[in-house]
C-alpha cells in the first residue's frame, strides 16, 4: 500500500514537473468564472479596453523541468489561471521565445475583467484555434505579433539527428627540440591530415541534447634521406601512418534563428582517445613498429545549420581536440612488446583543431 502510495505521488510531481511553472499576483480578488467563459489574448501592442477591470498578473516559466511548453499549450495554461482568478482578458506584455537557455514558451500578461471584451475573442477551451491563430500570425507577421516573437517553424522539433562530416584537421603541439632536422620536417607532415565524425543526437529539449560522438583523424607522411654507411651512402626512407580515435558522449546546445530555416549548434564532451602509429624504416629488412596509446580526452564543437527540409540539413563546424599520452606500448614486427614512460618534456600531445562539413538527418 505505502509503495502504491509512494509511485501515485511521484507521477503526480513527474507530471506537474512538465508543465510550465506559474507564478500569480492577484490585485482584485474575484470569484472564478465558468470554465467555459471565451478569454480575449491581446498581444503586444493591442491595447486593452478602458472599461477593463485589472485583477492582477500571471508569469509561465521554464521550472528547469519542462517539457510541456509549445506556445499554443503556455497560451492555454494563462487563460485557464485568468479564468480562476475572474477574469476573461489576458493582455500579454511579454513573450520570450526559445532561446539557448530553455526550449520553453515564456510568457508574462496582465489579467483583466470586462463586460465588453473584444468581439475576436477565443474560449480559451479552444487549444485548436488557439494554435491556429497562432499559426496564421506566423504565416502574415502581422502588426499584432511583433517580429520579436516569431519562432521556428519546427516548433515540433525532431528529436533525433544523425550528422555525418568530413574535412581536414591539424595537430597544434609543439614540436620536441631535440628532434633532428629531418624528423621535425617528418612530424610536421603528419600534423595535417583528414577528418571523418559521427554523431548520434536525441534532443530532450528543443535546444538541448546528449550525444554520442565519433571522429577520426588520420595522417600519412614519407621521408627518405641519404645516410654515409660501410659501402658508400643508403636512402633511409621513413614512413608513419597515424590514427587517432575519439568517441565519447557530448552535451549539445542548439538553437534556431528567428525563421527556422537554419540553428547554431554546439556542444562539448568527454571521452576516449587511442592513438595508432604504424611506423616503418625502409632500409632495414624488416623494421616496422606499431606505437599505441590511451588516454581520457574533450572535445568542444561549435558550427551552424540549414535546414533543406525538416528532415535534412547541411552544416559546416569547427572542432577542437585535447588529449596527453604520458607513456606508449611499442610492438614491433616479431611480435615483442614493450611499454615506454615518457618523459614529461616528450609527452606526446593530441591537441587538434578540425574544419569540417556535411549532411545531418533528423526524424
């Protein structure tokens, strides 16, 4: 029984944790009016009757919880309070939209009573024709709904996104100093090398989302140099192929521009970095060591969307990359394994910066 009781109570605050939350101020204590009674919504700059009784105010939030909160729904929930509180006109002084703070509908109006409200009034039963006047005043950007508060028009935003891009990236560490002539111009080859991301997104809200993340950066470089031996001189030619994963959940922010049509996103995450070098010296028969590493690495995206249809959008981003190998296990071709602790001045930095671009789908 106390368990039944408990689940009953927790739905009960789930449930009230998704709605907005509501703040009154009642001036003029009035009877509530039937729940059938039409409430006049006057927007922004439509005046309020000068016969109208003020009986007092009320503000719909973000309560950090709320999911409910689509402009038709907030809009519904005033009039519902302006009912409670006798009154039949919601005059609304402010509207803020989704933003990158809350996906919510916010909105702040004064509470009025009228024998003569305005003859276009709605009953505020009426949550269809709420969102269908809503909708035409989006369509017409009419005087009676400023630009201020147009909002996108995937306001039933897709909660899933796969995005997909490809570009170029570069490794920003610091060369080692000791490193002779030819290694440094060696090591500068496989600083620039291809990008390739993944990333799977469910948006919990509008503008805020968890993703999980992939990226390959992946680098090639060979050199070759003549070195004096017993018999004259030999060409040493050096070859790495270097691979560094990444893959770990993000926290992910979007938000829409005033028509909908494109969203700046960006998100930033933690996760796992493995580092993969396939080294080669060409003129020893054979000498081909592979050097991996681990390590815990982040990751910052920031980039901008268009959307083609609601279902797919292009996109371009910038990346950055941070992660330290303080030791590597080196394997070499017979198969003998050794793990190496570097020294603190030769800790190898994976720090990059990426430029990329590509498709997104969302449904």
């Amino acid at each position: 029984m106390q368990f039944k009781l408990t689940l009953t109570l927790l739905s009960v605050v789930l449930l009230n944790a998704c709605s907005p939350a509501i703040t009154k101020n009642i001036t003029l204590p009035g009877n509530p009016l039937p729940d059938t009674t039409p409430v006049t919504v006057l927007y922004l700059d439509e005046p309020v009757p000068e016969n109208a009784r003020e009986m007092g105010s009320v503000k719909l939030t973000d309560s950090g919880f709320t999911t409910k909160c689509r402009y038709d729904y907030v809009i519904e929930q005033a009039t519902i309070e302006a009912i409670q509180m006798g009154g039949n006109i919601l005059k609304i002084t402010k509207h803020r939209k989704p933003d990158l703070w809350s996906s919510c509908h916010r909105i702040e109006a004064r509470v009025f009573y009228s024998n003569q409200p305005p003859v276009y009034a709605h009953a505020k039963s009426d949550s269809a024709g709420i969102a269908d006047e809503y909708s035409s005043l989006m369509a017409a950007e009419s005087s009676t709904y400023s630009k201020e508060e147009v909002i996108s028009p995937f306001d039933d935003y897709q909660k899933f996104r796969l995005s997909f891009n490809g570009g170029f990236g570069y490794r920003v560490n610091k060369i080692h100093k000791d490193l002779s002539t030819l290694d440094r111009q060696h090591v500068k080859k496989i600083k620039f090398g291809g990008v390739f991301n993944a990333d799977a997104t469910y948006f919990i809200r509008e503008n805020r989302g968890i993703a999980l993340k992939y990226s390959l950066h992946s680098a090639s470089a060979s050199s070759s140099n003549r070195a004096p031996s017993s018999t004259g001189y030999n060409t040493i030619t050096m070859e790495d192929d270097v691979y560094i994963h990444y893959v770990g959940p993000n926290y992910v922010f979007r938000l829409f521009n005033s028509s909908g049509k494109g969203s700046f996103i960006a998100s930033i995450g933690l996760g796992y970095m493995a580092y993969i070098d396939n080294s080669e010296i060409s003129n020893r028969s054979p000498d081909r060591i592979t050097l991996t590493g681990q390590t815990l690495g982040t990751n910052l995206d920031a980039g901008y969307e268009i959307y083609l249809t609601k279902q797919l959008s292009v996109g371009a981003q910038i990346s950055y990359y941070s992660g330290l190998l303080t030791k590597i296990k080196a394997k070499s071709y017979y198969g003998i394994s050794e793990t190496i602790e570097l020294d603190k001045d030769k800790y190898e930095g994976l720090n990059r910066i990426d430029i990329s671009a590509g498709l997104r789908l969302n449904f």
